[in-house]
C-alpha cells in the first residue's frame, strides 16, 4: 500500500487559460483527458497500482477508496476532478495479459466551466503551499525538452512512416467478418464486434504531445485522452458521473464521410438517410442502447434515453449516437462508485457483441489479437467518486519510440459486407494516422 497521500488544490488565475487548456501543457509523457475547453492534465506519478484478470475493475476501486478516505486534503476549489485524482486505463479483456492501471500524478492541471485549477499530489512530509504548487509545475513545465511549440514542418510526413497489417491480413480479417456473420445466422448471437489492428513505422520517432495536439484540435466532440502510452480521441463516453447522476453516449452504426463526396444536397442530409435510414444500422443501433440500459438499470432510480438517435458528425465519420442519463440508487448512504459501474457495464454491444459471453469467445476466436486496452475503459476519477470513463477508442498504443499500434473495430450483424466493414475500420484509423502525420 502506497504511504498517506496529501494533496493541494488551488485555483489558477482565469487569463492562465482563457481557451481551456493551453497546448504548451501537453507532453509525451502526459497523462490527459480534454474535450473542447474543458478536462484535465497530469505531471509525474504519485502512485500506480496495477492489476489483470476478471477482477480488476473491482481491486482498483478497492484500493482507490483506501488511498482517499487515507489521504490528507486540502481543496480550495471543490468541483468535480479537483483534490486527488487518478487517470486510468484497463484492459478490454479479463483474458488479457496486459496490465490495466490507476496511476495518481504528482501534479495536475484542471479547467471546467471556466475555472481552472492546480493540484499538488505528494506521499512526502513536507509542508504544501500554494508557491510550492506552482514551483512543481513550472519545474515539470520546464524539464521537457518538447515543450516548446512544434513546427509543423518538421513533423513526420507520409513518406517517412511506413504501415503494415498487424495480428490478421487484410484478407483473413475479412474471413473473420464472413465467419462471424456465419454464427449469427445461425442465432447464437445478435452482434458480434470485430477489431483489428496495424502497426505504424515512424523513423523521426512518435511525438506523443503532437498527436494529443492534434487530436484535440481537429476532434472536438470527442474525449482526447493519453495514459502511460494509450493515445487517442474516443467519441463513445461509457459513463460520467457527477453527484448521483451519471451519462453515457452510445455508439453504434457508422458511415464515412468520403462516401458523401459528389452526393447532392446537404452532408448530413446523406447521413441521416443514409445511416438513420438504415435498417441494418439501426438494428445495430438498438442492441447497444439495450445493452447499456439494461446493464445499467439495477444502480439507477430514474433513466431516459433519446426515444430517436442523433447523427453525430465527427471529422471523418459520421455515428447514429444516443444518450443516456441516469439517477443514481443511493444504497447504505452512498451512490456506486465509477470503477463499479464500470465492472457493471463493460463490455458494452457497442465494443463486443450480444450476448456478452457468446461475443467475447467468438472475438478470441476469430480477431487473435490480445485487444490490450483497445476498447476497454479510460478516464479519470476523484476522491468524491465523480469521474469520466470513455471507451478507448480511434486510438493507438506507442509501443517504442518509433512503432505504435492501431486498433479499429466494426459491429457485424447479419447483414454485414466483409468489404464495407473493412473499408469501415480505415475510416476509424484516421484519425490516428492524420495525427501522425500519415495520409491514408
């Protein structure tokens, strides 16, 4: 067990950053959640705890409450994300090897609704002031070498980076999708989701802060997110939770925006034809909301969802999205926590299929490919139990300075096209690889 933590929270003058948060903040080694001018930024480790197996979600809660109700606060702004908080990232699969991990920075950055904030975290004995807070992060600001802004012109261009299919070939992801569209034929199951994975070869090496940048910049409506190497923009929120409410935003049914080009008429007229209009991608559409609403139902005394989904308009795609908003059940005095619901919720129709355990043996049977924490949770919590939790998605892990790993996944129902669905899962890597400077 990781000593009594003690924490500082001070709030940052408002001209600090009067646009969210400033660029110059973000780093390769950052921890981040941001979306528009809002979230949160990470310096250093204070703690980490770290777990596998089909448990994991529920020892990390244990060992996040014995961390906070120990802790030692001091909090002079009093929202959500503020005094201590953990980042987050965890393994899509109980199966996989791959460490899912809470890890607490030694510094953070917040802004919301307009505030912002700073927050020292410390298992020392020293005393923490207000000077001491804003010494740490001028010290953090000014050891990275990267900090300064990037010239575009020197980022990596598409020349410079090469790509290759990763666990399957084009070809025999393909089969896969065919096999898969096979057993739900038969009635074993409703939805089967699918991924895939490339890797990308970056010889100038992988600049992390500049793929957060623009990650942020051209994703708007979606959750940015970076953790110990995990970097993407995921638009599908699992669960937020605030006080004793908590939301979610679905996702399911996709269509890319270059299929609209030359279309006559409005873009989003074509995709709201197009995809709302759909019976295949509204069928699939329908399962997700199912899944999380029933899943969800036993932790909440009031729920609504949108009666008709939305057409979300992303960059590259376009969703039919829905949300979910919930009251929480207040069992003994206290609402669940996120890492609970979490444990509750995941997986989602959204990332694996319906029913939950025929889907997930068909996925290792068919992908072979350890999803790692592709499609698995990310986020934030406090010590107040408000936190954001996105589905790792549209996003990649940087396994060495110059290799990173992509991950696309598609919903495959029964009237799935292995051609459209593989077309789908380029359409999903680009933001990815417009980030890394590699045109597709």
């Amino acid at each position: 067990m990781t000593s009594t933590l003690r924490t500082l929270t001070v709030p940052l003058d408002g001209e600090s950053a009067p646009e969210g948060l400033p660029s110059y903040l973000v780093r390769d080694d950052v921890l981040c959640w941001t979306r528009r001018e809002a979230g949160l930024v990470g310096f250093g480790e204070a703690a980490r705890f770290t777990a596998t197996g089909p448990e994991r979600f529920l020892e990390a809660d244990i060992w996040w409450r014995h961390l906070v109700i120990e802790a030692d606060i001091t909090d002079h702004v009093e929202c959500p994300g503020t005094g201590p908080v953990a980042f987050g990232s965890f393994a899509f699969s109980k199966a996989s090897e791959h460490e899912s991990r809470l890890i607490v920075p030694e510094i953070v950055v917040g802004v919301r609704d307009g505030r912002a904030w700073l927050t020292q975290i410390t298992a020392d004995d020293g005393e923490l002031t207000e000077a001491g807070a804003f010494a740490a992060l001028k010290g953090w600001l000014e050891s990275d070498p990267a900090a300064a802004v990037v010239n575009p012109d020197d980022l990596t261009h598409a020349d410079a980076a090469t790509l290759k299919t990763g666990s399957l070939s084009e070809e025999d992801w393909m089969d896969a999708v065919t096999a898969g569209v096979a057993e739900i034929r038969t009635g074993k199951l409703e939805k089967l989701v699918l991924a895939r994975d490339i890797v990308a070869t970056v010889p100038d090496g992988v600049n992390a802060a500049e793929v957060l940048r623009q990650l942020a910049s051209r994703y708007r409506e979606c959750w940015t997110y970076g953790v110990d190497g995990l970097v993407g923009a995921t638009p599908e929120m699992l669960i937020q939770v605030e006080g004793r409410t908590a939301q979610a935003r679905v996702l399911a049914g996709t269509l890319d925006r270059r299929d609209a080009v030359g279309e006559a008429g409005l873009p989003l007229d074509y995709a709201e034809r197009v995809l709302a209009g759909s019976e295949k991608q509204r069928h699939e559409h329908e399962i997700a909301i199912q899944s999380l609403t029933t899943q969800l139902a036993p932790f909440s005394e009031a729920m609504n969802a949108h009666d008709e989904p939305f057409i979300l308009e992303l960059p590259n795609v376009w969703h039919l999205a829905s949300d979910v908003k919930a009251e929480l059940t207040e069992v003994e005095g206290h609402v669940p926590t996120c890492l609970a619901l979490i444990n509750a919720l995941h997986p989602t129709a959204a990332v694996c299929g319906t029913p939950t355990q025929v889907a997930g043996a068909l996925i290792r049977k068919l992908e072979h490919l350890d999803r790692g924490p592709y499609a698995g949770p990310v986020g934030w919590l406090d010590a107040a139990g408000n936190g954001e939790w996105g589905i790792a998605l549209r996003g990649a892990v940087i396994e060495s300075p110059t290799t990173v790993r992509l991950y696309a996944g598609c919903g495959i129902v029964e009237g799935s096209q292995p051609e459209a669905e593989l077309a789908e899962t380029w359409a999903k890597f680009r933001p990815m690889l417009e980030s890394l400077g590699i045109s597709s």
